[in-house]
C-alpha cells in the first residue's frame, strides 16, 4: 500500500465514521482505518453523542453541522490535533453549559 504524502496524490476519502471507547475512528477508501484519541479534539470529545452523530462525509472531510467542526483526511494522518482556538471555544462551551469550570470537567 503506497504511503499518503500530501504533494503526491490527493487525500484519501472517508468512507465511514464512529466513535469507540473514547476514540474516533475513520474507515478510509483505500482500506485504512484510523483511529485516534477523541481527546484531539475537544469540540466532539465534550458533545453529547446525538451531536456526534450527525455528521456529513464530503470526500476527504466530514463536517458536524451542529458542532461547527470541520476534519479532513489529511490532518487525521498528519496526526494534527484540533486548533487551540477551537478547543478553547469547546470548552467554554462545556463549563457554560455545564457550570463547571473548563479545568475541573477535564
């Protein structure tokens, strides 16, 4: 299986998302599977399962409309983790709802 470099071919696309045991996983066209901590990326990590679960896969990326959030397939093997930016707005998020502050809920 040749190795994804992102200046040799395109992303690969997203066949199929779930979640597991405090990870996301991600079935690949080209038979990967990856999966990584849902720690990654706090915006999904503290949703509620029904706001996981809706989400559209467009190609190389999957985007959860009730979230705001965005993934591509090239980021999830590049092993980049969700943007400081957005953590942070998950978080506030978070302890807003659930008036806890953001260091004791993690």
């Amino acid at each position: 299986m040749k190795k994804y470099t992102p200046k040799s071919s395109p992303p690969p696309e997203v066949l199929a998302v779930e979640f597991s045991s405090g990870r996301m996983v991600w079935d690949l066209v080209d038979g990967r599977r990856i999966s990584v901590p849902l720690a990654w990326y706090p915006t999904l990590m503290l949703a509620t399962p029904e706001e996981r679960s809706v989400f559209h896969i467009y190609s190389s990326s999957v985007h959860w409309p009730l979230l705001d959030c965005d993934l591509g397939s090239e980021g999830i093997l590049r092993g980049n983790k969700e943007a400081e930016f957005f953590s942070n707005r998950a978080w506030k998020r978070h302890s807003a709802s659930s008036g806890k502050h953001p260091a004791v809920a993690a």
